[in-house]
C-alpha cells in the first residue's frame, strides 16, 4: 500500500482503530474522522509512530 491513503470513520470506537492502524501498518497515509473527538488524535498518534501521515477530522457523517 506504500503512498496510498485510507479514510478509516471512528465512531465504531477501538475497533475502528484496529482497523486503521493495520492500513498505516501497510503503508497507507489515513484521514480519521468521528463525531467524537476522544479517540481521534490517541489513533493520530499511533499512526504517526509507525511513520505515516494521518489527521483527524471530527464530523457526522450521518448527516450527509
């Protein structure tokens, strides 16, 4: 996956987060969104570790 990007949606909590970091782990850059803003930046930060680009963007995506 070496320079593609996942958008990986939070709101599913620790799962989600199992799920993004296996992307990183692959090497794909990631954009973290979720309604709750808790969870967003701790996954940030462990992507980030494995270096790989990743952001938080907190939103509903149920409103779209």
């Amino acid at each position: 996956m070496t320079d593609d990007a996942a958008l990986n949606d939070l709101d599913a909590g620790e799962v989600a987060v199992c799920i993004a970091l296996p992307f990183a782990a692959e090497g794909a850059d990631t954009v973290v969104t979720g309604r709750n803003a808790e969870p967003g930046p701790l996954a940030v930060s462990e992507i980030e570790a494995m270096g790989r680009r990743a952001i938080f963007v907190q939103g509903d995506l149920t409103d779209y």
